[in-house]
C-alpha cells in the first residue's frame, strides 16, 4: 500500500465507538488535514460493542473536541471482520480492545496490522488511553491530550515510514 499516490488507511477503535476512538479520529483527520495530506489517508473509527451503532459520540467528547476547535462528525459502527482487510493499520485503545480485535483474526493473518495506539505516544506513562466514559470533565481533557499528542506522532510515523512528504 501507499506508494506513489496510494492511500494509507487507518482505523482507530475502542469499546463504545463514542468516546476515544471518534476524537483520535476527528483529531488525526484535523492533523492530517493542517499537513496538506488529506488526500492521501483514510480515516474511520469503529468500537468493538455494538450499543452506540449509529450514535453520534458523547456530548461531553463533543465539547471537549469542540473546546480544541475539532468537531467530531462521526457515527458508532462496530467493528467488523472486513476492517482487517479495509484498513492497513488499525489502532486500538486499550488491551482489552487489542485482545477483542485480535481475537476475531485466529488464524492471525492481520495481527501485525493491529497495535496499542499509544505505541507512538511519546510520554507513555501507561500505553492504554483511558476510558473517561464513567468519569468527570477532566477524564476527557487527559484524553484529549493523550489523543493529540500520541496522534501527532503517529502521523510523523506515517509520514517517514510511507514517506509521504519527500
Ligand atoms: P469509548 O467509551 O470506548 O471510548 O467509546 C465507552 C463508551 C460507552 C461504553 C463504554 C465505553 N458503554 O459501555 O456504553
């Protein structure tokens, strides 16, 4: 995938597909976009449940996303077996998510499409984004500074590794 004019597709993923997942999303579309590289990138989300399929993401990640002038457009949808050969890297919020994904691939044919999304973090105090969905305000401000940070590395990653700008 991604040579010369080819698209890198990422998929970002958590349990709900309302909380994390759609802001790593809204955010790295944003970043990607500041990079002039939209063209170049497939950007989606999904969750591993299926209770929030076609639900818009949680009020209090709206506004936070909002707050850092990112609006999240996105839409619950459950993540399918499909995604392992529609994305070239999937990326996922917690262990319990990487264990869920890597569980519907037994014969482990996509496993090394799939990673901890805060590999990239550049300050992983713990390689897992929390899930701010039972907690206050400041669970979601945390998760947006894990996002943007980890999201910006993972573009420059992206950028070097498939080099898009060179
Ligand atoms: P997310 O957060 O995985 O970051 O979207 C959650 C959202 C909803 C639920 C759990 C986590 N839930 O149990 O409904």
């Amino acid at each position: 995938m991604a040579g010369e004019g080819a698209t890198v597709r990422v998929q970002f993923v958590c349990l709900g597909n309302i909380c994390r997942s759609p802001l790593a999303e809204g955010v790295f579309k944003a970043q990607v976009e500041a990079a002039g590289l939209s063209e170049r990138f497939v950007i989606e989300s999904a969750g591993t449940g299926s209770w929030h399929v076609g639900a818009p993401p949680d009020k209090r990640m709206l506004q936070t996303a909002m707050g850092h002038g990112v609006y999240l457009t996105s839409r619950g949808r459950q993540f399918d077996y499909r995604d392992f050969e529609a994305f070239d890297h999937i990326l996922v919020m917690d262990r319990s998510n990487l264990h869920d994904v890597l569980f519907l691939d037994r014969k482990e044919r996509f496993s090394d499409r799939v990673k901890l999304f805060r590999e990239f973090d550049p300050q992983p105090d713990d390689y897992q984004v929390p899930d701010p969905y039972y907690g206050g305000a400041d669970g979601f401000e945390q998760v947006y500074r894990i996002v943007e940070r980890t999201s910006e590395a993972l573009l420059a990653a992206l950028v070097a590794h498939y080099g898009l700008l060179g």
